[in-house]
C-alpha cells in the first residue's frame, strides 16, 4: 500500500509545491514552471523506481498506462475516501478558494491565509491524481484532471456550473471509455482518455456560444463597421432618403451591401420611405460623428501639407478610426 498510494502522493504534492515555490520566488511564469518541474519531477520518480525496484514493487508499464479493469478493491475504496474528502473540503471552503485563486491580493487583505490555502488545494489536487494513478496511469490522469475542465469551460461562464459539468464530463469519459475499450478490445486506461478528448472535440464543434460552429455563424454574419459608416455618410451627404442603388454606386459590396441594409434597419439606423431608405435620429447622430471626424481629418491633413488630390480618399480611410479618443486629438491639434 506504501509504494502504490504514498510514494504517488509525495510524487504529485512536492512536483506542485516546487511549481509553486518556483514562480513564486524567480521571473519563471507558472506555466513554464509546470514544463519543468512535472518532467523533471515525473523522471526522478521514474529514475527512483529503477533503482528501488527491489523494495518498490510497481510496473512501469501500469504506472504509466494504467490498468483500470484490473483495478483491485482497495484502490476503489481509496478512490471513494479521497472523493468524499475532496468534495467535503471543497464544499466547506468553496468561496475561499474561489477568492483566493481569481483575486489573492484581495483574498489576503481580507485576513484569507493565501498560502495556506494554495497548499491545501494542492493536496486535494494530489489525492485525486494519486487515486486515479493505478487505474489510468499518471500520464493519463493530467489528461482528466484538464480535458474534461476544458470541455465545461466551453459552456459555461461561471464557475459553478462549469465544476458541474465538468464532473457530469469526466463521469461520462470514464463510463464511455469502459464500453470504447471493450468495443476495441484495447487499453482501459487510453480509451477513457480517448472518449474524453472525442467528447471535448465535439464540443469544441458545436458549443453554442464558443464552438467553432457559432464561431463561423458569427464571422459570416458579421457586417463591417467601416461599410456601416460609409452607408450612413452616403444617406447623410444625399440630404434625403437614398435608393439602395444610390448606395450601392458609393459603397459598392456587391451582394453583402444587402445584408448590411438589413442589418442596418434592424438595429435601428435606417428606416424604409418607400423604395429608398433614411436616417433614424439613432443613425443621424452617428452619420454626423463620422462625417465631422472626417472634416477634422481633412483639415489636419491640409495643415500638414498633404496634397491637395490626396486628403480626401486618406480622410476617407482615417474617419474609421477610434472616433472618441481621434476627434480629441484632432480638435485639440487644429483647435
């Protein structure tokens, strides 16, 4: 029982508390610390093993891969003595540890012992490796530890909900990785973390609100800001209301200049009379803002000696910039 739970455990607890050591006391960043020590940490062991291997009985090949169908009672009973005590310290110090890992600085101006509270989240982070090692290996085990975390953070924002499922997650890349390796006919210990990175890569597909396929719904209906602008400036310089072939023969955009007018009058910008289009009150302040911005630009650009067949079309580029933040500038620079 020593060399299959304690060993693991100073393994895991000592490779965290030298990442956090570290980061802590040189300019290394955490996460390079990670690479450093978790290899070096994880080769010692290995190193350890080799030369121990008349007192420390364990196969390399089982502490590496795992062997989760082989599994014997007493690391089941293990596995749910450390789930029980990890979900009860987690439970009685949620917010602490909520506090401590987003925003520590405030954690520790509040009296919130910060260090101590990083160690022992390290240590439930240590029982929940260490239980988890004899079933899928210790290479594996980081894989769940972060996979099934992942995949929750494509769904959710907060924190709670994201915990939630990313248990529901890896209970569902244990069990599907179980019926995948008798299916297989293959490791246990690889098919789980098969099933689980399948899991997060469908996912990553179809997730409504981070998946790359409401990426891509985004990207195709985004209407640039600059052709906004130029749409409005166009009905504005008109002086009344603009045909969309007016439009079009200043905008140009071809079959997207469609979508944008949609999208123009939906968000309140523009409104029908008849065939042609208008400003709203909502559009003409911003026609307004982007026509005086474009004014300003002509003039500082005259006034630095830009020639004069020149100004327009680079006005014409420059209105689009940051208007807040330009037209101070501009208005402070010309007076």
């Amino acid at each position: 029982m020593f060399d299959l739970f304690f060993a693991p455990l100073a393994e895991t607890y000592f490779q965290k508390a030298l990442i956090s050591f570290v980061s802590r006391i040189s300019r290394i960043k955490e996460d390079a610390a990670i690479g450093i020590m978790y290899t070096g940490i994880f080769a010692l062991g290995v190193v350890a093993v080799s030369i121990f291997r008349h007192y420390i009985h364990i196969d390399l090949m089982h502490f590496i891969m795992g062997d989760i169908l082989g599994g014997a009672d007493t690391d089941l009973w293990a596995s749910a003595f450390v789930a029980a005590g990890v979900l009860t310290v987690i439970i009685l110090f949620f917010r602490h540890f909520q506090l401590a890992t987003f925003d520590p600085i405030m954690a520790a101006s509040i009296g919130l012992p910060v260090v101590l509270l990083d160690y022992l989240f390290t240590t439930c982070v240590s029982l929940v490796v260490v239980s988890a090692v004899s079933m899928v290996g210790v290479i594996l085990v980081v894989g769940l530890l972060i996979t099934p975390a992942a995949t929750a953070y494509l769904l959710s924002d907060r924190l709670d909900k994201m915990m939630m499922l990313s248990a529901l997650f890896g209970v569902s890349s244990v069990i599907g990785g179980l019926y995948l390796c008798v299916w297989l006919d293959s490791a246990g210990g690889g098919a789980i973390m098969l099933f689980c990175t399948l899991q997060f890569l469908v996912v990553l597909t179809v997730a409504p609100k981070y998946g790359l396929l409401a990426r891509w719904i985004r990207l195709r209906n985004i209407v640039p800001q600059q052709v906004v602008e130029d749409v409005l400036t166009t009905v504005l310089r008109n002086g009344k209301a603009a045909s969309p072939s007016l439009i079009h023969k200043y905008v140009g955009q071809g079959k997207g200049l469609h979508k944008t007018l949609r999208r123009m009058i939906q968000d309140g910008l523009l409104r029908h009379e008849g065939q042609a289009l208008a400003l709203t009150d909502k559009g003409r302040k911003e026609a307004s803002t982007v026509l005086r911005a474009h004014r300003l630009w002509e003039t500082y650009l005259k006034s630095i000696g830009t020639p004069e067949k020149e100004v327009h079309a680079t006005a014409h580029q420059l209105e689009h910039l940051d208007q807040t933040q330009t037209l101070a500038y501009l208005d402070k620079k010309i007076g």
